[in-house]
C-alpha cells in the first residue's frame, strides 16, 4: 500500500509562502496557527535556503510514541491523525516532534491552550465525525484527500518545489531531479551518498 509523504526540494522552493495561504485557506485554520510554514535557512548569506515545513507524517512518528493518551496514530496510507477529543493537550507530542508540526491553538497556561492541531495532510480527522461532513470540516478541516484530490499545499506550490504522495513516486521525482542538476548546484546525489543507479 501506498505512504504519503511530504517532501521539499529546497533547490526549488522561492519562499512564496503559497502553500501556507492554501492551508490556511482550505482548512480555515485559526489565527496563530500555521499548520505549514516556510523556513530559510542562511537567510541572506551565501547558500541561503527555504524549505516548506509541516508535519512530515512520518512512518514511525515520535509525537504518537510519547502521546499518553493514544490520540495520535498513523492510518494504513501512512498519514498521521490525531482525534481532538481525546486529546488532553499536554504538549507533548510538540516537544517530541523534530518538524514543530503540533502546535496549541491559544497561548495560555497549562490546560488552558486548548487541544493540539496539526496538519491532516487535507484527509480530514482522526475522530468519529463522517468523512466530509461539515462536523469534520470544523474541527479538523478540508478532507481532499477522501476526493482523491493532493493536499492543497502541494497543489498550490507553484516551482512545485513541494510534493505530496505516494512516498516511492516522491523518491523517484526527487532522484531524477538531483541527477539532472549534477552536483555543481550543490545537491547531494543519490549516486555518491548511496553508490547505486537510478533508471531515468
């Protein structure tokens, strides 16, 4: 079976932030909150470097190792959900996350931020609310991917620096990019970090 994943080639991001503006504006996402953010790395100096950044839904992912209360948990496409009623809004599931994806939708004092939100990669939510009702909609957000649609935010990627799906798919795009630049762009190639030859 197909996992969704998220990746982002940094070569070709140009810190547009129209994937934040889709995620915000698909999901209706609450002031405060950035389910995607872009991220410059060097900015201003030689090397400088965006890169589109969101939860990663990762394939053993540490925020639904540590959650107490089992509220986050990856489904059988590789996306990693969370059910807000169960939630008790620790926090922990932030601070165990390497990308920041969880994030407290109100700045307060224990118990009073709220429940955690994070991105849904636009499948909806991990409660029991039917998939595409308006329900969802509220607590969770868009459910494209119920429609067989792509997150908005890869969608909406215009250098289509950012990619969403199937994570094999991902990986071939992603190695034929590298190898058509060469090495002088300052990519890492396939072939020297892993010796081995890419069918183009």
């Amino acid at each position: 079976m197909a996992r969704m994943k998220f990746l982002c080639d940094a070569d070709r991001c140009i810190d547009c932030n129209a994937c934040v503006t889709a995620c915000k504006n698909e999901n209706e996402v609450p002031w405060g909150i950035n389910r995607r953010r872009v991220v410059t790395i060097n900015d201003g100096k030689p090397g400088e470097r965006s890169v589109s950044m969101a939860c990663m839904h990762c394939t053993d992912p540490p925020c639904a190792a540590v959650c107490p209360v089992s509220c986050i948990y990856p489904t059988e496409d590789g996306i990693v959900l969370h059910d807000k009623d169960i939630c008790i809004g620790c926090g922990y599931c932030f601070y165990a996350c390497p990308f920041g994806a969880p994030q407290y939708p109100q700045v307060g004092n224990f118990g009073s931020r709220g429940k955690m939100d994070k991105c849904t990669y636009c499948a909806g939510g991990g409660g029991d609310e039917t998939a595409g009702s308006a329900a969802e909609f509220a607590k969770y957000g868009s459910n494209r991917f119920g429609e067989g649609k792509l997150p908005l935010c890869a969608e909406m990627c215009s250098t289509k620096s950012l990619l969403a799906g199937d994570g094999d798919i991902i990986a071939q795009i992603y190695k034929e990019r590298v190898l058509k630049r060469g090495y002088g762009s300052g990519a890492w190639g396939w072939l020297t970090a892993y010796h081995e030859g890419i069918e183009v």
